[in-house]
C-alpha cells in the first residue's frame, strides 16, 4: 500500500518536508509514519516551560500535545498519518519500508526524517528515577519528578542540560550539573561566554561538577529500580533522587542499514538533501548531515530548531522536481543556523555556527551583566579564520538581531 | 489573507522579521508590528515567518 511519499518521522522536519511538497505543487498522496503516538509537537518547551506548568489534575498517561501542537496546514487535511509505529528497515532497491507491526509501505519518494534518540548512561539500575527529555511522554514523567526539595543530579551540560536544571531549580529542586568540559555549554558558545552563564546559573542556585563524568550510579539494593546516588569519575558521591541524562544524542538511522548509505553520523545526503546519490530519497532535520557552502564542503548535522523547516524546504524542492519531472534547483544551499536558549529568564540567540570559531570577541556589552534587569546586554562575535561565523547574543533588543545577522550574511 | 498573531504567545525571537521582512518590524518601543492583509503575491513570505516562529504565535488565516 500507500505509493506516493513516504515520510518517515512525524515530527517537525516529516511535517514541514509534507507542507513544503504541497507549495511545491506535488498533489499526490503523502503518508508520514511516527514512532510516537502523537501528531507533529514543539519540543523547545519541554526542557523549559512543560517542566514548569504543572495541572493540578493531571493525569500520567492522558496528556497530548495540546498546545505544542503545530498547526496542520489545509494542504495536509489528505495526509495520511500512521503514529505509533517506528519504521524498522527499508530496502531502498525495492521502494519499501517495513514498521514495527510488520506492515510494508511502498514509495515513489522517501522522506527521512526520523531524528535523535537521546544517549543513556552505561549503567543499569535505578530506572525509575531516571530521565531524558526528548518527547512530550518523556517530559510529562519528568515534570512529576520533580518535587520541591528533590536532589537532582543532571548529566551533561550543554543545553539542554542547562535548560533542564534551571526548569528544576525553579521547581525547587537541589540541582547538581555533571560536565566533563571545563565549562557548561563551551562546545557550542566558547569558554568565555560560558564561565559567566556558569556564574549565573551558580548565583541562581545551580552547582556544578566540571571536568567529570558520572562513573556508575548506586542504588539501595542491587538490581533495584529507585535510585540512591551517583558515583563520580573524581571519587566522589552525589546523592540523588532524580536523575537526567543529557548527555547528547544518537541518530535514528538504524532502520537504514543495509542499503549502502553513509550512515556513520545520520544521514549523509547531498546539498540538495538527497541520500545515496538518488534523486527520490531525501533526508531531513537533525538526522540529515549535509554541506552547507557557508562553511565548506564538510557535511555536518545541525540539532538546531530552525534546521528542520529549512533542509525540508530544499529537500522538498528536490524530491518534486525528481517527482513532477522538472529540473532540479541547483542553487547554492547555504542556510544560516539560529538558535535560542532561555535559562533562568536570559535568552540567549545564536546565529551561524559559533562552534566552528578559533577566536572570540566580545562585541559589545558586558559579560558581568547578565541577567541584570535594564543591563546592557551583549553581543560575541565568533571568528573562524577572517570570517565572523557565529554571534550569539544576550539580552539585546530584538530589532538589533536583524543588524548582527546581515554580517553574518 | 490575514495574519493573526497572539501577543500571548510571542516572546519577540524576532525570527519572523528575519524570515519576512517586508511583513514583520520592531517598532522603537520594541513592539512588534505587522501587516494584517498582505497581498496574495507574499502569501509565501508570512508562511515562511509562520514556519519560523519558535512559539508559533503566527497564524495565517484565509
């Protein structure tokens, strides 16, 4: 059955790749398939806002989406959604692609879209007070862990690490960061920058273990399901009652295997987002690694919220003209990435990629002012050679944004 | 076409202005302004500033 696109992942890259098919002016059928139960849903909240609101009646395996929702262009009211079930394998040969059920889809074009899964300590043990946070169920079960005066210990500190640990020390709980990099988020942003959103995180109440890992986890009994502390690679113990495992994330890419794709990190497509060198299979989101020209012809994946709505767009452009028969857009693809993050009511925004830098600069502002009401706010260019890479920004106004990325541009 | 935006919503990214220009400014005060019946012809670019929005505060109506 089904024929036509097959979009395989429901989340934000499946849905905008589905929209962007349709302005494209593909009319045929389009199925997306979806591990999870549920129809396309923000997730930026879930770290943040979702951890925060708590109903009052909430009940544990009766939560939708809700208001995370996106909204389903009219252009999509034929689609057929199949949620609930992850696609296991495909033979890309055949145009088939088996689920979980063990129901085959066939296609004229397959969209890959199926995202990250985040990575889990390699200790067993204590699974009930252990928590991800990638999806709406995983946030749900979180939000009703934490209860004020909860030890919680989170490992990794990147973003979401930090998200989550401001989200629960709002909530009351005693949050402790474990990070093997000197400094929280210095992958992504530079130490610099990092040492004094530390301090800010400290001066909210947030500890932090830098330069070490979590080395094993204990619990009361052996084999136990409740948790009772973490050991660390420094000798030492956190006692803890809540566990998040932020520590980074695998691709969904499993269900590829076999079909003489690159799959060594995601997906490895082409500047137009197709995979393995064919024109009818593209791939989308955090799981598609593609060149972007801006940076030089290395592929990279890209975990950035405006990724999804913007390799869809080019991969859509593609799999239509593969479809419809019409000339491929040969244009550069050269996408700006953005993000945001928002810690303890500072939000921090990102443009281009900091992370490629070699040299920071503080542009403008001050470092010592974050987070003060009415400060000045800041602006930190990122230097990659004679190039400006990335700027990240804090507490500036918004119209100044536009200003910082025409130099990236 | 209409352009709807819930104020409640919108934490002022500013994505949108990046994304349609043309339909989306910050006004002095730091308000955000918008036209509220573009023309058919930049019916693309308020979708585009709709996509963008990372509280998808903006709605397109027809």
């Amino acid at each position: 059955m089904a024929g036509g696109v097959l979009i395989v992942g429901a989340s934000l890259g499946g849905l905008r790749l589905a929209e962007q098919l349709r302005a494209a002016d593909y009319a045929g059928p389009i199925t997306i398939v979806g591990a999870e139960r549920h129809k396309p849903y923000n997730r930026p909240p879930l770290s943040k806002d979702v951890l925060l609101d708590v109903p009052a009646d909430e009940k544990v395996h009766d939560i939708e989406p809700g208001q995370l929702a996106f909204g389903i262009r009219p252009s999509l009211a034929d689609v057929t959604w199949l949620l609930g079930q992850p696609a296991v394998s495909a033979d890309l040969n055949k145009q088939i692609v088996t689920l979980a059920d063990g129901c085959t889809l066939n296609y004229d074009g397959l969209g890959i879209a199926t995202g990250l899964t985040p990575r889990r300590l390699p200790f067993s043990g204590g699974e009930a007070d252990r928590h991800v946070v990638r999806t709406i169920d995983d946030a749900v079960r979180l939000r009703q862990a934490l209860s004020p005066g909860a030890r919680v210990v989170v490992a990794g500190g990147g973003f979401v690490g930090c998200e989550v640990a401001a989200s629960a020390t709002k909530r009351g709980c005693s949050v402790t960061v474990v990070e093997p990099l000197p400094a929280p988020m210095c992958r992504s942003i530079g130490q610099e920058l990092a040492v004094a959103i530390q301090t800010y995180h400290e001066a909210n109440g947030v500890q932090f273990r830098l330069g070490t890992t979590i080395s094993n986890i204990a619990c009361e009994h052996l084999g136990e399901r409740r948790l009772r502390s973490v050991a660390l690679s420094d000798d030492t113990e956190l006692p803890a009652d809540v566990l998040i495992e932020a520590t980074g994330s695998t691709c969904n890419a499993g269900w590829l295997n076999g079909n003489g794709l690159d799959l060594t990190d995601g997906v490895l497509t082409d500047d137009a987002m197709r995979a393995g060198g064919t024109e009818h299979v593209v791939a989308v989101g955090d799981v598609a690694r593609f060149p972007n020209s801006r940076y030089g012809a290395v592929a990279r994946r890209v975990e950035h919220w405006a990724i999804p709505g913007l390799t869809a767009k080019r991969a859509a452009a593609s799999l239509a003209a593969s479809l419809l028969g019409r000339a491929p857009d040969l244009s550069a693809f050269n996408p700006i990435p953005t993000f945001w993050s928002d810690q303890f009511g500072i939000r921090l925004q990102s443009m281009g990629m900091p992370g490629l830098a070699d040299r920071t600069e503080l542009i403008e502002g001050s470092l010592s002012a974050i987070g003060e009401a009415n400060g000045p706010g800041l602006a930190i260019g990122y230097w990659r050679g004679e190039a400006l890479a990335g700027v990240v920004t804090i507490g500036l106004p918004v119209a100044r944004l536009s200003q910082y990325r025409a130099m990236l541009d | 076409m209409k352009i709807c935006v819930d104020l409640k919503t919108c934490k002022l990214h500013g994505q949108c202005i990046i994304a349609a220009p043309d339909l989306f400014a910050f006004e002095a005060d730091g308000k955000l302004r918008w036209v509220e019946h573009p023309a058919e012809s930049q019916r693309k670019a308020a979708e585009d500033a709709a996509d963008v929005c990372p509280e998808q505060a903006i709605v397109i109506e027809d």
